[in-house]
C-alpha cells in the first residue's frame, strides 16, 4: 500500500488527483508517495519535485504535474527534476555501483486536464487520467533491496 506524504504544494488539484488514483488504483505498490517533496537546495534557490514515488517496484518515480491545460515545454521540466534529484542521489555510495546510479529515477509528466494526444515525445512520457495507469505499469526496478536507503537520502 502506498502512503502519501503531504508538503506544500502549488498543484492542488493534479496533486489530489494523482494521489487518489495511486491509492485506489495501484494496491500491489508499497512504499510512499510524497507531494511537494524532496525540495532540493540548487544554487539559485530551492527546487521543489512536484511528486515523487518511492516503491519496491518501481523504483523512484517523479511526477511533473501540470495544473490546468497547458504543457509548455514538459520536457525540459523532466529533465530538469530528474537531474536535480540524480545530483542529490549520487553522493550516496549505497545508490551507486562504480559510476552507475543504481537508484536512477523515471520521470512521468501527469496533465489530467490536458489534451495529449500526438503531443508526446519519445522517452518522455505524458499522461491525463486515462493514461496515468499504463505509464507506471511499464515501470519496473531492479533494486529493491535499495528502497530504504533510498528513502533514507530524501
């Protein structure tokens, strides 16, 4: 079962929305969701990740969410988060095997108001309610003996 773990959060209702559909529709997950955490200290301020599951199965996934109807450019915003939280990963050597993160997180893009069809770029994936479900069931992790520790560093 998946617990959610509240912070502050300017999404609302993408937030809601992705927490509730994780609670009612993925019962086989364990592990926790966090809204509004980890906020990431970067130079130019903090950087707070919109979403992050942690799960045994899955790994470490990070939710952007978009509020509303507008996408702008939901790439650079995956990439963005995901780089930001790998920074922060790779200074614990538990998570690491020589160079590889082994704790490397998928990013998912969660617009339940959006239209997305045809707007989604290979290997970033993009998802509404209607989506949402088959985006992480093609997620799997190879480490979950890692999940503690990993939980440990956010």
């Amino acid at each position: 079962m998946i617990s959610v773990i509240w912070g502050t959060t300017r999404k609302p209702v993408s937030s809601q929305q992705l927490a509730e559909y994780i609670q009612n529709n993925k019962p086989d997950l364990d592990g926790e969701l966090y809204i509004g955490y980890p906020i990431i200290a970067a130079p130019e301020g903090a950087y707070p990740i919109d979403a992050l599951l942690i799960s045994r199965e899955k790994g470490l996934v990070i939710f952007s969410l978009v509020e509303g109807t507008r996408l702008d450019d939901y790439v650079a915003a995956q990439d963005e988060s995901a780089k930001r939280l790998e920074t922060k990963l790779r200074g614990y050597r538990e998570l690491m095997q020589g160079r590889k993160l082994l704790a490397a997180p998928e990013v998912i893009t969660f617009a339940p108001a959006a239209q997305i069809a045809e707007r989604e770029v290979p290997g970033y994936p993009l998802c509404n309610m209607e989506s949402i479900g088959a985006a992480i069931d093609q997620i799997s992790w190879d480490h979950p003996e890692l999940l503690e520790s990993a939980l440990s560093v956010i």
